[in-house]
C-alpha cells in the first residue's frame, strides 16, 4: 500500500502552440500522479478565495476539499489520463481545483487516490477542457518517471 502527499513542484510547463503542455516529474507512479494533477491544475492558474500565489504556484493555508478517486484503465498511460480526466470533471462539476494527493494504491491499470483542493471562482488563464493522448508520453526515467501531458483548452 502506497500513501503519499505532494506539494512541492515538480512539473514544467512546455510550448505549445494551442494548447497547454507539461513534462511531470516523479521519483514513483504515485509521486508522478500527484505532480500530473498538481500541474494541470496549477497550469490553468485557479483563482481561489483567501490563497495567494508564491513562485507562480497557487499557495493555499488549508486545502479544505477531499474527494475519493478511484479509476481502471487498460494500460498506465491511459490510466494517467483517466485519473487526470475524473479529477477534471470533479473540478468542473464542483468548482474546485486540486492540488494535492493521497495515492492509497497504484497499480499499472488501477490507481485509487483522495484529491484534495479547494473551491475556486474561476481560472486566470483559461479553463482546461479536457485531457488529451496528444503527444502523451508517460516513461520510466533513470531516478524515476516522467509524462508528457497536453491539455485541451
């Protein structure tokens, strides 16, 4: 059983044309989950009541929103993807954006996680429409893993 948090960065954001990319970062599966959801979402730059941002990173005292995920896939990288796509659509339906994650266990086809965030007004530069396989690119690296995401905006 795996339990881990994160908060620190470990996302970049890369060119791209249309869209949002990022290249996540990750010394396991769970950590690179966690960093995956953290970047998209701080990617979008949520607009959220009584945080700040630091170093360009929203920074919240408390992330008072805890919301049980639990996704199968066929594959990891299509995994990565349902994992980021259900926490996209608890966002939107809930208007909330996650920074952080438990990851309670990972498999490669199951991942089940509580993402937690907080509630938000809206998104300073633009609001994600979807997770695409677009130039996806999920590895393990030498010290760990690293994605390649593009989002839909």
């Amino acid at each position: 059983m795996v339990k881990k948090g994160c908060m620190k960065k470990d996302f970049e954001l890369l060119a791209h044309t249309a869209d949002i990319k990022i290249r996540v970062y990750g010394a396991d599966r769970a950590q690179l989950f966690c960093h995956a959801l953290s970047g998209m979402f701080q990617s979008a730059r949520p607009q959220a009541p009584g945080c700040t941002f630091k170093n360009g990173l929203l920074v919240c005292p408390r992330l008072s929103v805890a919301r049980e995920v639990r996704v199968q896939a066929p594959d990891f990288d299509a995994l990565l993807v349902d994992f980021l796509s259900e926490a996209l659509y608890l966002s939107d339906v809930h208007n909330e954006a996650y920074l952080d994650a438990i990851i309670h266990e990972i498999s490669q086809t199951q991942v089940h996680a509580t993402i937690k965030g907080v509630a938000i007004t809206g998104f300073e530069v633009t609001e994600i429409k979807a997770v695409t396989y677009h130039d996806l690119v999920v590895k393990e690296v030498l010290g760990g893993w690293q994605a390649d995401i593009v989002f839909d905006i």
